[in-house]
C-alpha cells in the first residue's frame, strides 16, 4: 500500500526507509543523477545540466525531467484502492455513463489560483467539478499539459475541501458527493510550469517560509535599500514604491528630443494621445510614426558597444507616513542613479534570444532587447540577482524551492515589461499576459512594493489549505512519450496548447534562464512560424499526445478537454486528432465564464468562447464484440447504442430542457464516420440508410435518439421542465442550411416565399470559398412539395431515395473537382460545395482511392480543410496512405 509514514521518526517511501526527508532527497537525487543518461533519450527532455536539473528537482515526487518512479507509485497506488473498498470508500464496479454537462461558473479571484502568475490557468474550483464526478478517492488523475497544476491542487481539495466549497458543490449536484483523497500525475514540458506545479502541491512550514522570506528583505534593505530612497519635501527620507520611467523620442520634422510622457500622457485623463503637437516646432506627431532616441554603452556582460534606448525618471511614486505622494525625480534621486551606475554589474544570466515569434512582437526589437539582461534597469538587475543568489545558499530544499516560488514572480513584475497603467492602483504585475510588450513608459517597482504583500498573500491563501503532498507526482517531459504504463490511469483532465494562442516555451525563458534548466521546445505542440510549425505539424503533435492519453487511460474511463481558441481550424484539428487517437466524443459545451453556464455547440461560431470536449475510451467489451462483427450490420449500430448510453439524457436550465446536438443524426452520423475511419475500416453505410436505421432501432425526441430506457427518463425530466429550447442555427454552410430548414419544417409546411425571408436573416457569414446553394436548390433536392407549392419534410422512405439522387448529384460535382485538381498545371479551386467534397472524399476512402483525397485536398480553400471535421479526418487519414 502506498503510504509515505512515521514510523518512530522513520519515513517510509516506495518501501525504502529513511530517517528524515533530506536523507531521502539525497538517495533519490542520486538515483535520478544515476538514470539521467537513459532519461536523456526520451523526447523532450529539458535543455540543461545534469547538477541544474538534480538540484532544481526534489525526486520521487517532482523531477524537472521525466520521472522515472511514476509506475512504481501507480502499482502502490492501485494496492491501496483494495483497502479503500474495503472500507467502503469507493466501489470495485464504479463507472460513469453520462459526461459531466452541468453549469459551471468559477472566477479567477480565488487567493490560491492567484499565489503565482502565469500566463493561463483553469480555476481549480471548476475541475473540481470534474474530478468528482468522474472519479472515486484512490483513483489517478492524469493531466498532460497540467501547466501549473492545477488539476493536483482540485485533487487535493477532493480530499480535504473547506465547508464553504463542501456546502456550494453538495448542494449544486443531484448526485451523491464522494469526497477523499485522488492522486494525480501532473506533466509538462515546461521546467518553469513543473515547478509551480510541485510547489503548489507539497507542504511548506509556513512558519519558517514567513520567517526566511521576510529576513530576505530586511538583509536586501541594509545592503540595497538605499537605492529606493526618495526625500520628501521636509527632507526626511521615505520609500518608493515605483518610479516611471519614459521614454525619449525624436520629432520626425524637427529632430528635437522629448519625453514621450510629457507630450502623449495627460495626467488629468489618465490617458495616453495619439497625436500631439512638438513643442520646439509645433508639428503634429503622431505617437505611432515618432522614432525612439538611442545612446550608446559598453554592454556590462557582452563588453561591447550596445545602443539602447535613452530612458528618464519622470514621476517618483512613494509613501511617506503611510499616506501616498508623487514627485518629480529632483538632484537627489538623480544622485542616486549615478551610485547605482558605479556600482559592479550582478551576477546575470547570459542568455541570448533564439530566433522565436515573442521577440518580432511589442516592441522588443524596435528596443533593441536580443538578450536577458536588455530587459532590465540595472537597480533591477542587481536586486533580482541579490535575492536569486542569496535562496540558493539555503540548504533545505524545500524551502529552497518555496522561496524560489515567491522571488521568481519578480523577474517578470521588475522588468520593461511591467508597464505603467495609471488606471490601476497597484502597479503590481501590470505585464501583458502571455506577450512580451515594452510599453514607451513603463512602471519600475521596488522589490518591496511587489513582496511584502505577496509574502503575506501567500502564507494565507497556502494556510487555508491541506495538501496531501506525497499524493502528488510532477514529471517534466513530452507528453506523447511519458513513461506510464497502458491503461493505468482513472481519467484524464486536460487544458492543452491550442494553436499559437500562447508561446509557451518563449515566454518561460525569462524565468527558466535563471534555473538554468529551459523548455526543450522541438516537441512543443504549437503553431508557429518562427519554428517552422504549421497547423498540419500542430495537429500531428496533438494527436500524438492524444494517442499517448489513449494508451494510458483504462478503458471504459473518460477524458475531459478543455479547449480556447477563435480559430475553426484549430478547434477542428483538436476534434480530429482526438478521435483519430480513438476516443469518441461524447459533448461539446461552450463555458460562458461570465455567466457560467453551458450551451450545445452545433456551429463554428462555437469556438468564441471556452469549450469543454467530453469523450471516452470504449470499454474492452465493446471492442471485443465489434471485433467479431466490424463486416456486419451489427457493429453499427452496436456502436450507435454504446455511444447513446455515453451521452448527456438532458440538459436543463431553469425550467427549460435544452436539445442535445451530440444526439441529433447529424453528429451521430459523423461519430460513425470518425469511429469507423479511426480503425482504418470502411464506412459501411450511407447518410440515408443510417437515418432509416436509425428511426427503427432507436426512440425520437425533439430531433434527438435515445435507448429505450433513457426516453422514459428523457420524458420524466421533460414534465418537470416542460419548455424545450431548440437549437439556435446559424446557417454559415449547406449542411447548416440543410438542418435548418429541416428543424423549420418539422412543425407544418410552408411556401418558399413563406420561408425566404426567414432563411435570409438566419443567412451568417459564409466561410470563404465555400459555395451554400440556392435556397430553392436545397428545397429540390432535400424536401417534397405538395400540390399547394409548400415545402414538407419527406418521410422516411422517401428521405433514403432523395438522399441517393443527392449523392449521386454530388458526386458527379465532386468529379469536376476531380478533374480540376488533376489537370497538368492545375491550379487551386477558389469555390467549392463542401457537400460535394464530403461525399467525394469519403467514396475515394471507401475504395481507398487516397492520392485523390490529397491531391483534391491541397487544391481546395485551406480552410475549408480546415474548418471542416469530416473533410479533415479524411484528408488527414489518406496522407498517411499515401
């Protein structure tokens, strides 16, 4: 059983003794030094020495390189469940049906998700959520791209929750609570973000932290805290809080000087200009078209001439007596200046920027920054370096590391990054998330201003909190090789990268440099150019990682992505490599984080706002009985009721049910495809077909199919909520359209001049390239009329027959296609019915016809491709083949 135990001042951990925790760090460091150079072969392993790596890890537990005792605490682990349903505390047949689809709403406030900034988090109070319905305690919890661990700390907080929490998540969920202890793998590729992730999750002593973070200031303040001293007007000295710095720029008519704050910022407004007029010859300037004047020094680390830009105090903020003043910088802070620049330059790392997007963005290059050290003012440098070197004198590890995680938070906060925002009152932290961006006046804080609150913040938001930390292991490496067995892991959330919405690895740097251990970025699953990653190379990255997360989890157990991105081809390329991993997608929901609430997704405009991707790993019965009939008629629709009995039954805000797009034939259909193409089959039956087969087997509700058992609980729950809200289509392509017209026509029949007017305002933004017929032309060729002119839905029979002329109708379309793409010198198609390609795409798959999938794919719009789920996983099935 696993158990990390005193047993009379002994610590017992994988079954070895030892007699306190530093003697069990150094067996552990020096089993992990002793493994590196096998470990060294596994994709991602960080950039650094092997003494950087050792020392910045705390091995079992976090390893800042892939962890190779991870399947050793899974076997423990596993042994203690046995005890757990002894105990009654969990059950040895526990599995979940329906995905978690209930209204989540939690901010960004909370004091423990706010202890370290990073560029993006999800709040550990939502996964929470997750983890309680997906799991029992003793179960193990998987998160790939865990950032900063979020997942962990949710975990931990399923073990020992605060009554608050208890009481909002009881009393928001009909069914029965599990609360107990769920242990947790948490990886990333990151050493900054494994980091984080391990000291949020290990126990600190508060006492001595509190203690040995404040006598780190109070020993800075005797040696340096004369370089934020400021006078007040009595002439009694006083503290600053920050200074800010502007920028000198030149008039591009006269080539006069002038501080950037004193012409564009209007102190009254708050506000910054975008025009003013020069004070030497009165010309307009615009703020964007002015040019920065530049001196020129000797480096102090490169030792060679380094233009930088000219930079002047121009307000002191400070406090003096407890109230706050501003001042303009006199000969005494001036003097000050002049003490700062004799004295030596610290101890800094020497870090050149590799070729990467972050340094061609915000102004980095117009500042002329190509190393670490060009993002600092040397006072800042000098007390980022004081303070680094003086934590890595303490020999307790842990508390090494906990004081790293507090002091790290000012590379950023103290660098040209931290603009001036006068809007704010703290001038704490005020960086752009997730860019580099050096503003022309920026706010330069002292290290007091930005710690003692931290400090105090800190030891509350962690002295609320219980944290089992021996349940918790940290691995730092690529996700698609981690080294965890097949099928080990209860369930899986995760919040990946989604296409180049954030540069991860670029961004980390800051802080990784001073570790010395840095982001081996080859694996990075990321678009971006300046790493010659394209959206077809991001994809083939994430289904990796997806294929890995397959491997690992157990069958019948589900996994939970959360996905934020505006682009259709991302969110498409995520769908498909999810499913080409094998898994099946069960819901889509979009977050509203303002309103938290979840709504079904039936469109591309879907993916402005936060999704949730709920899916599942078949069990190993399903597989074992498709197996013995995939050639039949069988397999289908066992694959349909499998999948029925894995979707939401209702979804119901307020006194509402609300239409479930996952169960609509639509969908349906295309879980089919994607299942079957996943096991590289052929797709064994026609859109028309299925619909017939369909209405036979299963129950119709509302446009959506249900079990026979699940119907009578569908219709129970309808009584309660009687109101059903239909789905709000948008029509942005044919199929849309098509669907749309269907969902109109249900209730009665109507005339084309009856629907015109309607079908233009549901009309949205047509995706370009793509061609949406005529409306009378999806009428002829998807509907009946009657002898009255008006419109009807065909029933079932005759839906199948108008479904065979459609296709055929297709087909022939798809074949000019065909031919366009073909011809010698051909060039792109610029228009296409995507109908017509994906009835095309999956004929040529059928008789395995895969050159013609590709040649036809890079010839059409690429974001068609892209955009479209079907046609991606097609295309990205036939490259393989080819």
């Amino acid at each position: 059983m696993f158990k990390q135990e005193t047993q009379q001042n002994k610590i017992v951990v994988l079954g070895i003794e030892f007699s306190s925790e530093e003697e069990r760090r150094e067996y552990f460091s020096k089993e992990l030094r002793r493994k590196l150079p096998e470990l060294k072969q596994m994709e991602g392993f960080p950039i650094g020495e092997d003494d950087d790596i050792v020392n910045l890890s705390d091995p079992p537990y976090y390893t800042a390189c892939p962890n190779p005792w991870l399947n050793d605490f899974i076997a423990e682990w596993e042994e203690e469940k046995k005890q757990l349903e002894k105990e009654g505390k969990r059950s040895w047949d526990f599995h979940i049906d329906e995905p978690y689809a209930s209204d989540v709403s939690e901010g960004k406030s909370e004091a423990l998700y706010k202890a370290h900034n990073y560029h993006t988090k999800v709040p550990y109070r939502a996964i929470l959520r997750y983890i309680l319905h997906y799991t029992e305690p003793g179960d193990i919890i998987y998160d790939g791209f865990a950032g900063t661990g979020m997942v962990g700390v949710a975990a931990a907080k399923a073990n020992k929750p605060n009554l608050d929490l208890k009481f909002e998540i009881e009393s928001s969920e009909s069914t029965k609570i599990k609360w107990g202890q769920r242990r947790t793998i948490n990886n990333d590729l990151s050493p900054i973000a494994s980091f984080i992730a391990y000291n949020y999750q290990m126990k600190t002593n508060l006492a001595d932290y509190s203690k040995l973070a404040n006598d780190l200031l109070k020993s800075f303040n005797a040696e340096f805290g004369w370089m934020y001293q400021t006078k007040h007007e009595t002439g009694e000295f006083a503290r600053i809080d920050y200074i800010v710095w502007s920028e000198v720029l030149v008039c591009s008519n006269c080539q006069n000087e002038f501080i950037f704050s004193e012409l564009f910022y209007n102190p009254e407004t708050q506000k910054v200009s975008k025009e003013a007029s020069c004070l030497k010859c009165g010309a307009l300037i615009s703020k964007n078209n002015t040019e920065i004047s530049f001196s020129t020094t000797i480096d102090p680390l490169l030792k060679e001439p380094k233009k930088n830009p000219k930079r002047v105090p121009h307000k002191i903020h400070y406090t003096f007596k407890g109230k706050k003043h501003i001042k303009t910088p006199d000969e005494y802070d001036m003097h000050i200046l002049e003490e700062v620049e004799k004295l030596e330059y610290p101890k800094f790392p020497l870090l050149k920027f590799p070729e990467m997007q972050m340094m061609k963005v915000g102004r980095v290059k117009t500042t002329n920054i190509s190393h670490l050290h060009h993002f600092y003012l040397k006072r800042a440098a000098i007390s980022i370096s004081y303070f680094w070197y003086k934590i890595n004198e303490i020999k307790d590890t842990r508390m090494r590391n906990s004081l790293y995680f507090l002091f790290e938070q000012i590379i950023w906060g103290m660098s040209f990054l931290n603009r001036f925002t006068p809007t704010h009152f703290s001038q704490v932290n005020r960086y752009l998330s997730g860019v580099f961006y050096v503003a022309s006046h920026i706010s330069e804080v002292t290290p007091f201003y930005i710690l003692e609150g931290k400090i105090k913040r800190l030891i509350s938001a962690f002295s609320k909190h219980n944290f089992n930390s021996k349940s918790h292991l940290i691995n730092t490496g690529d996700c698609s090789t981690i080294g965890i067995q097949e099928n080990s892991v209860d369930y899986i959330f995760t919040d990946p990268p989604f296409g180049e919405n954030i540069y991860y690895s670029d961004l980390n740097m800051l802080i990784e440099a001073w570790h010395q251990v840095i982001t081996n970025s080859s694996s990075e699953a990321i678009v971006d150019k300046a790493k010659s990653k394209a959206f077809l190379e991001y994809q083939n990255l994430m289904y990796n990682c997806f294929k890995k997360y397959y491997s690992v989890l157990k069958p019948g157990k589900w996994m939970t992505v959360e996905f934020s991105n505006t682009s259709a081809a991302i969110w498409n390329g995520i769908q498909t490599a999810i499913q080409n991993a094998g898994f099946v997608i069960s819901n889509v929901a979009s977050l509203d984080k303002k309103q938290g609430t979840f709504q079904a997704v039936n469109s591309l405009t879907a993916v402005k706002q936060d999704l949730v991707i709920s899916c599942y790993k078949p069990s190993s019965e399903f597989d074992k009985n498709f197996k013995q009939h995939q050639n039949t008629d069988v397999s289908i629709w066992a694959f349909i009721e499998e999948h029925l009995l894995h979707l939401p039954i209702h979804l119901i805000k307020e006194n509402a049910t609300t239409a479930i797009v996952e169960r609509s034939p639509k969908i349906l259909f295309d879980r089919l495809i994607a299942f079957y193409v996943q096991k590289g089959l052929p797709v064994p039956i026609d859109a028309g077909k299925f619909q017939e087969g369909l209405r036979e087997r299963f129950i119709e509700r509302d446009g959506m199919f249900f079990t026979s058992e699940q119907v009578q609980k569908y219709d129970k729950k309808k009584e309660e909520a009687p109101t059903f809200i239909q789905l709000s289509l948008l029509v942005s392509s044919e199929q849309d359209g098509v669907y749309w017209l269907k969902s109109l026509l249900k209730e009665k029949s109507l005339t084309y001049q009856d629907i015109q007017p309607q079908w233009m305002q549901a009309l949205a933004g047509v995706r370009k390239g793509d061609i949406i017929p005529e409306l009378a032309d999806i009428l002829e060729e998807n509907f009946l009329k009657n002898e009255a002119g008006e419109w009807y839905l065909p029933d079932p029979e005759n839906e199948a027959d108008l479904e065979k002329l459609r296709n055929k109708r297709l087909l022939k379309q798809f074949e000019t296609y065909k031919t366009q793409a073909t011809a010698a010198r051909s060039k792109k198609i610029k228009e296409v019915r995507v109908d017509a390609l994906r009835v095309g795409f999956k004929q040529c798959y059928q008789e395995k016809d895969f050159s013609t999938i590709v040649t036809v794919g890079d010839k059409i719009p690429n974001n068609l491709l892209m955009e479209d789920e079907v046609l991606l996983q097609f295309y990205d099935i036939a490259s393989t083949r080819v």
